[in-house]
C-alpha cells in the first residue's frame, strides 16, 4: 500500500537566489506536481510525469498555486491582541501599549489562549514557521513552544530579556536571563520541530552586564540564532548613543558584548551607519525585513536595492504587532511599496522568494523548510490566485504567472490561501 500522497495545481521553484542569480532561477509549471510522503516532500515535477504512480491519495488543487509556506523571520506573538494600536512611533508604544500588554503574560493561561489563537492566525494567512519574540516571563516560551508542537509546526522562539528602561514586572537581570534562556534552551532546543533563539530584546532595555551574559550563552551554544532589534528608529540610536558613550555604533552595543555572528538575527537594520552594514556583511549576519511596521510605526524605509547590491542576507516579516499584520501577503505588498519609494521595482519572483527561501535562509533552515526541494518538510500552501472579485477580475487579464500573481501579492488576504499543509496534513 502506497505512502505516497499526490498535490496536483500550478507549481513555483527556484534553482537559486533571484537576487544574485537573476529571475531566470525562478521556474513556473502550469501543470505540476507535489509528492508527498511520511510529512516530507519526495518529489516535485511535472504533473504528466508523476500522475502515473501508485498513490494513497491524490488531491486536485486545480489552477491554485503551491508553493512553500510562508516563513515570518521576526514576530512578537504576545503583541497578538494589541496589534493596530493609534498614534505612537516606538518608544512611546512600546511604553503604552507594549509593555502593559506583555505584563499580562506572567498567567500561563494567558500565553496558552494567545500562543494558539497566534499560531492559528498564521496558519490560516499561509505562514508555517515563525521565529517570535516571547516576554520575560519563562513560561511565554513553554506556552509558544508547546502550541506549536501540538499543531506540529516548526517554531523558533526565545525569552526576550530585558533588565533596566522597562516597568517592573517585566525586567529579569544579566544572571536571570542567562539561567532562565539556558534552562529553556536545554527544555527546547531540537525537540521535534522546534529551536530556541536567545534574545537580547534591544540594548536600550539591556544593561552592558546583561548584553555580556547573554554573549556568553551563545559562545557556549553558538549552534542557537541569536536575536535583537537594530537601529529601528533615529529617537532610538540617539538613546543607544546616551547610554553606551563608549560604543562606535549601535551595532558595536552588540559586537561588544559577543553578540555579533552568522547566526544573529537583526530586525529592522533601518539606519544602519556604513562601518555596521560592512560588519554585519562581513560575518554573514541575517538582516530581518519589517516592511509594514517600517510605515506602521513610522520608522523609515529599509534598503532592500542597496542592502542586497551588498550581498547582505535578507529575510522578510511581519513585526507583529509593530507591524500591522500577520500575513506575508501583506509584508510583501509593504516590501514592493517601500522599495518603490526609493526607487525600485521588486519583481514577484523576488518577493515570494523573500517569503519563502530567503527567510528559511536567514533563520538557517533553507535545508528543511522555505522550498519545495525534495527531502525537506512538507510545509506547503495552495495560493488562490482569483480569492476576491477585484482580484480574480485583474487575474483573468493576465499574460503569464507573474501578472497573475502579483495581484494576489498586493491585494491578497487569508482569503488567498486556498489550503495550509504541515509536514503533509492538512490544517487550513
Ligand atoms: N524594539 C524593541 N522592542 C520592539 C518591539 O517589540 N517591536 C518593535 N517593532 N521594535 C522593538
Ligand atoms: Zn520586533
């Protein structure tokens, strides 16, 4: 009896990065085809090559578009509930709306409710793996970690630390976020689908000693992401200024402290001064794309043209909830329109790559996730290409894939997302 499940619709690889090796890496099939087997993919082609196998089941997702799920690099789900929150840019927020509304998960039954209801949202918007900020509270990690292992989703996640510049309640110390990050990496890390992240919430809410401790932890397991916030807004790298006197940057807070590598996550990189930008380059560090909260919190507009020019490593996300969405659809639309502000037209090849493959790069997961690559997770999508009728109008003008898809990438919803499979089981 055959293990092997057949998807049928249009199909979307790529043989490489669109943005150093040109749009022709990206490959469209009308008529292709998915298979998959024990939660894996086992094989990608052409449907008239692959309809003739012995399978247990075959789904037709007619003229949908399968692709990977969307991977959301950078994320704070315990900012769910207070997402779209009026009238501050981010010191002000964070200290209105933020910070009281993370207080609130020092109840575990709390994290519990918002760590579901996040992760369903996502999963109904197309995205199957996130890597999310916590709060200080240990248990905000458990409560992620353990929504996600029941809907069997690959998650990254960490306590977000934090010890001065922050209300009581929410403040640990250097020596409490190294052991609480410690005992929750040794709980978490590599079980099932699911990795830790130390996470340094930014250095104006980390005293030198804290960024130090912190540093430390990941010299001793430098295999874990490390993530942070970086020069988001000109209020913010002025106080970063008044408060670390002797750094060269805002970067060097960081590099100072151990906490600059290949395997840092940087959000936001907005306002970067040229000595930050050649380092982060130079040791391979990712760079995280908030596009909506760029505009949402009126920060300023990510160089996407001269950032990838530089061979930086790019991913894309939503900044929940200083972002004002949770689809991917919509981080995408906001990347096309920040870069067309400054001069340049993303092509949709590139933005779905940004989605998808460069954000499973930046978080180190290309070999598991972000393809449709045979012998990688059967994390998949069904896009609806005609979900709405403004969209499904302008779809049937269409002279090929892209003018077919672009639509959707600027005008699409949940309601675009037509099917979300996780290691091959249906859960949208
Ligand atoms: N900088 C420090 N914390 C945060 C946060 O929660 N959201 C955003 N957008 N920026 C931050
Ligand atoms: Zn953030």
């Amino acid at each position: 009896m055959s293990k092997q499940h057949l998807h049928l619709g249009q199909t979307l690889t790529f043989s490489g990065d669109p943005f150093h090796d040109g749009l022709d890496t990206a490959r469209h099939s009308r008529d292709g085809a998915l298979v998959v087997e024990d939660g894996m993919i086992a094989a990608v082609g052409e449907a008239e090559d692959l309809r003739t196998g012995d399978y247990a089941s075959v789904t037709d997702h007619g003229a949908s578009l399968l692709l990977p799920g969307f991977v959301d690099a950078h994320a704070h789900y315990p900012q769910t509930a207070m997402i779209a929150s009026w009238g501050k840019r981010l010191i002000d927020w964070l200290n209105t709306y933020t910070f009281p509304e993370e207080m609130r998960f020092g109840d575990p039954a709390y994290a519990a409710e918002i760590a579901g209801r996040y992760l369903d949202l996502l999963l109904a918007n197309g995205t199957t793996t996130v890597c999310s900020y916590c709060t200080i509270h240990p248990s905000s990690v458990d409560a992620l970690f353990e929504a996600a292992r029941a809907r069997g989703m690959r998650v990254l996640g960490g306590k977000t630390c934090m010890d001065r510049n922050a209300p009581e309640g929410l403040r640990d110390t250097a020596q409490r976020a190294y052991d609480d990050s410690k005992a929750l990496l040794t709980r978490w890390h590599g079980q099932d689908r699911l990795s830790y992240v130390i996470t340094p919430r930014f250095s104006p809410t980390s005293s030198p000693a804290q960024l130090q401790a912190l540093g430390t932890l990941w010299a001793e397991h430098p295999d874990c992401l490390m993530q942070t916030h970086l020069s988001e807004q000109v209020d913010e790298i002025a106080w970063v200024k008044s408060l670390f006197p002797e750094a060269r940057d805002y970067l060097d807070t960081y590099e100072q402290a151990g906490l600059l590598g290949a395997n840092g996550l940087y959000g936001h990189a907005i306002h970067l001064e040229p000595r930050e930008a050649h380092r982060l380059q130079e040791v391979g560090a990712a760079l995280i794309h908030c596009p909506t909260s760029n505009t949402f919190i009126g920060s300023g507009l990510f160089d996407m043209d001269g950032l990838t020019r530089d061979n930086q490593r790019i991913g894309l996300a939503t900044d929940t909830g200083g972002g004002s969405s949770f689809s991917m659809m919509r981080s995408m639309a906001a990347a096309y329109e920040i870069a067309q502000l400054r001069g340049r037209a993303l092509h949709p090849a590139e933005l779905i790559w940004l989605a998808t493959e460069g954000s499973a790069r930046a978080l180190r997961l290309d070999h598991r996730i972000g393809t449709l690559a045979p012998g990688t997770e059967a994390d998949f999508i069904a896009l609806d290409l005609a979900s709405t009728p403004a969209i499904a109008q302008r779809n049937a003008r269409a002279g090929d894939i892209w003018e077919s898809l672009f639509p959707t990438i600027m005008m699409g919803d949940d309601r675009a997302i037509a099917a979300t499979y996780v290691a091959g089981q249906r859960v949208v």
